[in-house]
C-alpha cells in the first residue's frame, strides 16, 4: 500500500510513545514511521524492551528501531519540541480535538518555529489525564461503532499520513521567528510559580491557577526572545529586594 511520500519539506516533527508493552507494537510503529519518511522518535518509560520480537515486524525499518530515543520522562522526550499533541480516544474536558487531518495542517504551518511532537499513550490505558494536560493539543482519530480506539502502531501510521499528506499539499511558510520550546516555557512557568508565591497570590495550595495562567502564554504561541524576556522579568520579581 502506499502513501504520500514526504520529501524534504515533510515537518519537523518526533512520535513520542509513552510506556509502549507490546514489542509488535514498536516494531510496526517502526516500519509505520519509516513508509512516511520520519525517523524521529521516543520511547517513554517502556514496558517492554524485547526487540527481538519488535524487529521481526520492523520489517526494512530495523535501523529506525535500533535508533528510538529511551527518555525517562514525557518531559525528556520532547525537549526541543515547540508544540505538543497529545492522541486520546477520551473526551477531554474543555477541549476540542484536532483531527489527524487538522494535526497534519498544523504541523506544516508551524513550519521554521520549530518541531511538533506527537504524543501517543499506551496500548491499554492511554495517555494520562496528567500528561495529556501537558501538552498544547490534543487530537482523536474520528472512529465508528463500539471499538473507539485503534492499535498503537495503527495510531502512529494514521498521524504519519496526516502529516505527509499535509506537507504534500501545503507548502511550508517562510520561516517565521523561532518557536520556544517545552523545557523553556517549563522555566517560565517555575518563574511565574515563585513571582506569585513572593507577592502572596499563592499563599496556599497551589491548585490550578498557575497551570491556567501559563496555558494562555501557551495559546500565544510565544516565540524564544519573548519566553526568555518573561522569564527574565518574572525571575527578577521574585528575587529578593534590598
């Protein structure tokens, strides 16, 4: 079977699988990744380290499962990732899902901003409630009847396409400023956490109230020099004063 076949302006983008089990799981996702030209990718926490059995379904995608970065946590795995998509078949709360199809779009738009992580959970429970509230979007693969969920390694071919498919169509814009990453909006947010506790905002539990706030910079999709002027200013105003 054969697809769009993304050439040199296909988009940035890592396939990050949190606490994989099944071994035929990574190396279809392996030989998924590879159809579609995309070789960047994580594993997170796995619950299986059975390659063998994982490079029997690799197959001519072998070299591309020997390379799966092994990162300890989802927020080592995207590192260097401008925007995150977590994958559910859940309803989240608040949220409208993206479609593979929308993903794709957004994904070539971001263009020179930087790289796109696609988050895929477990083959039974998923992405947590926690994780997917780490990432910027989430997105659910449109199904029918009482099976609303796919195959972890089918999942991962569907969100391959999309992206494929989008960059095939939609030529990528000029390159724009810089995007800021997840680990610098993460020192932002650590910033902004002890600003608030210095002037009193958080004199107790801290709840929600920081999460929400950093969720609308978020949305604001803030490039680099602007995520290190916050940080800078919101550092100065929780340092101590003479």
């Amino acid at each position: 079977m054969s697809g769009p076949a993304p050439g040199p302006e296909a988009p940035a983008a890592r396939f990050v699988l949190v606490r994989p089990r099944q071994p035929e799981n990574l190396g279809a996702a392996a030989r998924a990744l590879a159809n579609f030209g995309f070789s960047d990718w994580a594993l997170v926490g796995a619950g299986t380290h059975d390659f063998a059995r994982a490079r029997r379904v690799a197959v001519h995608a072998e070299a591309l499962l020997d390379r799966a970065a092994v990162a300890p946590s989802l927020e080592d795995a995207v590192a260097g990732c401008t925007l995150l998509v977590g994958t559910t078949s859940r309803r989240v709360r608040g949220r409208r899902p993206l479609t593979p199809a929308e993903v794709g779009r957004v994904a070539a738009a971001e263009g020179g901003r930087g790289r796109v992580a696609i988050v895929f959970g477990d083959e039974r429970d998923g992405l947590s409630a926690e994780d997917l509230r780490r990432c910027d979007e989430v997105s659910t693969i449109p199904t029918a009847g009482p099976q609303p969920s796919l195959n972890l390694a089918q999942a991962v071919a569907v969100y391959a396409h999309a992206l494929a498919a989008a960059a095939a169509v939609q030529p990528l814009e000029p390159p724009r400023r810089e995007g800021a990453t997840d680990d610098e909006l993460r020192r932002m947010e650590d910033a902004l956490r002890q600003a608030l506790r210095r002037c009193g905002f958080l004199a107790g539990p801290e709840r929600h109230a920081v999460r929400d706030l950093v969720a609308s910079l978020r949305r604001a999709r803030l490039s680099r020099d602007e995520v290190r002027l916050w940080t800078a200013a919101l550092s100065r105003l929780a340092s101590p004063r003479d």
